[in-house]
C-alpha cells in the first residue's frame, strides 16, 4: 500500500511539474473521463460485450484444462506408492507435458485476446483520440489529462474544466 501511494504520489508530483508552469503561462488545461467518453460512443458497448464473452470463454477453458491436470495430479499422488519407479517417472512425464499444454494453450488464448481486443475497440480509441485532439486544437489546450486513468491520479478538480461532454458530441458529430 505504502509503494503505491508514493507511486502516486510521484504521478501527482510530476503532473503538477507540467501543469504548473503551463497554467502560470496562461496556456489552458483540462481534463475528460475516459470511460463516459468510451460508454457514450455508439458500438461500444456491443464491442465490448462481444469481448468479454470471448474472454470468459478462454477462461473457463483454461480453468477446464487445470482441473484436468490438478486430477490428473491427484490421481498420480494417490497412486504413485503402488508404481514401479519407471511407471512413476513416465507418469510424472505425462503430467509435465499436460502441464506444459496447458501453459502453453493460456498463452494463446491470452495472446488471442489482445489481439481481439487491438481488433474490437483500437477502431474506437482512434477516433476517441482524434476527437481529443480535435477539440483540445479548438479550445486551444495545452493539455488534457483523463482522470479515469492512472489510479485516480487526480483527485480533484474544477468541473469547469471537464471536456468530457465536448468530445462526447465531437464523436456523436462525426460518423
């Protein structure tokens, strides 16, 4: 708990490094909320939904491949008394390379949903950035901060600032 608080603590340092000097140079600063921002973008929510019924169903198999290997492991601590050393071997052999089957098929549904996910929502985090920029160019931002990211980073702030809604109609604008 202790390094994440002095981690963010070194974000919060290092935000007001920036802002600091842009604000007392009269350039402008905001902030939006991501996550509004994304749950208002039409097809969204649907793409999202489509992802994590694909990732659950990667997670119940690999949960499905461990407990075959965990009763598979079981079931050789319950019998490997009664084995001869060579069965026993061959054995904890089988059990290795179902283990390692199973490692390495979660590394490829794991590598699957990234790549769904870069092919599902990277469309829309393209157009939510060029929206950003759109209107941060119009309002003549120095910079944007998103206070859904880094862990509540910012904790407070002037809800005069919030640019949300503008790039919420910026998006709804464009087809």
């Amino acid at each position: 708990m202790i390094g994440s608080l002095s981690g963010r603590f070194g974000l919060a340092l290092i935000a007001l490094t920036v802002a600091a000097p842009l604000a007392a140079q009269g350039q402008k600063i905001a902030y939006i909320d991501s996550r509004q921002v994304l749950a208002a973008m039409p097809g969204y929510a649907q793409a999202e939904s489509t992802y994590n019924k694909e990732v659950q169903g990667y997670r119940q198999e690999v949960e499905g491949l461990q407990n075959a290997l965990d009763s598979a492991a079981a079931e050789f601590d319950q019998q490997s008394v009664m084995l001869s050393p060579t069965a026993r071997a061959n054995k904890r052999k089988e059990l290795e390379a179902q283990r390692d089957r199973m490692e390495k098929r979660a590394a490829d549904l794991r590598d699957k949903a990234v790549s769904r996910e870069r092919e599902l929502l990277e469309p829309m985090h393209s157009k939510v950035n060029d929206a950003l920029d759109a209107v941060r160019a119009d309002g003549n931002y120095a910079m944007i901060f998103d206070v859904s990211a880094n862990s509540g980073l910012i904790v407070s702030a002037d809800k005069s600032l919030d640019l949300t809604a503008k790039v919420v109609e910026r998006l709804k604008a464009k087809p």
